[in-house]
C-alpha cells in the first residue's frame, strides 16, 4: 500500500481551491510506491497526482526533489510537474502532512522489459543526467557507500535468519566494496531508483519518468549499475546479456561513457545490488508482518549481488566500445 494517510473530501477540496485546477470530480489513492501516500485526482481541469510525504521522507530534502523536477521539466526531460498555486510555496499541507499537487502522466510501466526498453530506459538515464548537469541544489546519498554499514549493523545476526551464512558473505563483500569504491568518476544527480514501475510507457515508447524521492549527488555510472540490476534479470535470476548490452549501448550513445567508468561498471554493480540487499533485508527484519507495507525478499539481490562478483569486465554485460574510447 501507498496510502498511509487519508484525506477527507472536504479537506482536499479546500487545499485545490489554491489552484486553478477547477472544482474536485473524484480521486482514489494509488496502491504503488512505499514512501509517500498518493493519490489519482481529477478535476474538472483535468487528472493529477496528489502526494502527501510521510515521515519516512525529511522535510528538508521536499525543496530538492521539487526545484528538481520544474528543473528537468523545464528543459524538456518528461517527468510530473509541480502545480504552481495562484499564491504561496508550492509545498503545502494537507492532514497534517506536507503536500503537493503534479501534473499526471500517461502511460504504464511495463512489466516484461524486452531490450528495446532496456534501451530506451538507457537513454532516459543518460539524458536525465545531462539535464540536471546545472542543478545547483546538492543532497547527498544516504544510501551509498557510506551508509551501507550502518544499515548492516542494524540487521545483526537476525541476517543469518533469513539465508545461511549471509551475514558473513555481506561482512566480506562490504569490507571489500568499502576498500575499492572509487572516489574520481564523474557525478550529478541521479535518479537512484529508476525500477520498472518508475518509468512509463505509452504506444511503445517511453512517455516519462516518476518517482525521484531517492534522487541525491552520486556516481553517475552507478545510477547506470542500479538500472542494469533492476531491468536486466529475468524472472529466474539469470541475467539477460541482450538487455545489458541494449540498456548500456543507450545511454552511452546519448552521454559516451569514459574507458574509467566502464571499467568500474562491474564493481558499482555490485554496490547496487548490495545497496538493495542491505535495504531489503533492513525492512525483512524490523517492519512487523502486520504493517502496511509488502515486505521485499532480499535474497532476490543477494543472487543479482553473486552474479555481479562473478563479472570480469563489461564485457560479459554484453557491451563492446566500438571506435575509440573516450
């Protein structure tokens, strides 16, 4: 579930009235996303998303991920608007949360990427971290690197509860990961969550992205390597080498990766799906099976984490540097 919070009609009424977005016909919350309680509102002015943040979400990064997105939107990059009111912060509150109106999207997110996607999300990616070159608000990564210990630390040894000797395989993986992360690839914002569900498609082409609630300053390369995780696994754990290739040929065409961020592709891939085994495995062990939220089974990056250890080269994701590197 996603709606965490309700919302009365009288109460909603009153916070469009800010906007000239027409009287309230109806809405609905949306049962997607784990952050934020979101809701689908039409109006006699149209259809848009209403989110309220929950407390999961620090009120002081909201200015981040909004100045962001009328960021993106304004040079052309198709992600939900903020809705400016007649007057007043485009952050307001509504039942004792913050709240934001947005534009809505169409399209869907598509369930069975095939390469083509793999592809056009690639493109996407690079094009995302090309428009927001000029963004001057900063906001660390509390997920990278930097973070995944404390994250470790906190699951104990209820981590062995949950796979046989993981807390041992995480311990030596994360040791080494912390001595090689590298320090002097090229950075940006990235979106750091760019799963499936947050990329939508309509007649067959990409038609936005959603969702940067986890956006922050980091490797640009690495938001590559949480792409390669969340896309290009098929359903029995393999990885598709034909998606790798098309999703890494992507976005190298729209912004060429350099000889030093190919090489640590491998590497950053493996932070990446630790990141999300670390992340999994947090909320396996601490949120009680009686919560809201559907917990995610953190052995499915536990496997994609193995498969990344194994890798030699960018080569065995399928991609080959045509002509001469950068």
């Amino acid at each position: 579930m996603a709606v965490y919070t309700e919302v009365a009609e009288g109460d909603l009424a009153a916070f469009l009235s800010r906007y000239d977005v027409g009287r309230l016909l109806s809405y609905k919350g949306i049962a997607e996303g784990v952050e934020n309680s979101n809701f689908l509102v039409r109006t006699d002015g149209g259809t848009f998303i209403l989110t309220l943040y929950e407390k999961r979400v620090d009120r002081n990064d909201l200015p981040f991920f909004i100045g962001l997105l009328q960021h993106l939107a304004a040079r052309g990059l198709s992600c939900p608007l903020p809705v400016e009111p007649r007057e007043g912060s485009t952050l307001g509150e509504l039942a004792g949360r913050p709240a934001a109106l947005f534009t809505f999207l169409e399209g869907m997110w598509t369930r069975r990427p095939t390469a083509e996607h793999c592809r056009d999300v690639g493109r996407a990616l690079a094009d995302l971290h090309a428009k927001s070159a000029d963004f001057e608000l900063v906001r660390p990564n509390a997920l990278s690197v930097d973070g995944w210990r404390p994250l470790f630390e906190g699951c104990g040894t209820d981590a062995d509860k949950v796979s046989d000797g993981l807390s041992l395989e995480i311990a030596t993986e994360l040791a080494e990961l912390e001595s090689r992360w590298p320090t002097d690839l090229p950075g940006g914002v990235i979106h750091a969550d760019l799963f499936p569900d947050n990329v939508f498609f309509l007649s067959g082409e990409l038609s936005g992205l959603i969702d940067f609630y986890f956006a922050c300053n980091d490797i640009l390369a690495y938001d590559l390597a949480i792409c390669l995780c969340a896309w290009c696994f098929e359903v029995d754990g393999a990885f598709n080498v034909t998606k790798g290739r098309a999703m890494i040929e992507g976005y190298d065409a729209v912004r060429p990766l350099s000889d030093r961020e190919l090489e640590a592709l491998p590497l950053l891939a493996r932070g990446a799906s630790l990141r999300f085994l670390l992340t999994r495995l947090y909320d396996w062990i601490h949120i009680p099976d009686t919560s809201f939220v559907t917990k995610k089974d953190p052995r499915e990056y536990l496997r994609k984490n193995r498969f990344h250890r194994g890798v030699a080269s960018v080569a065995d994701y399928g991609f080959r540097r045509q002509g001469p590197s950068v």
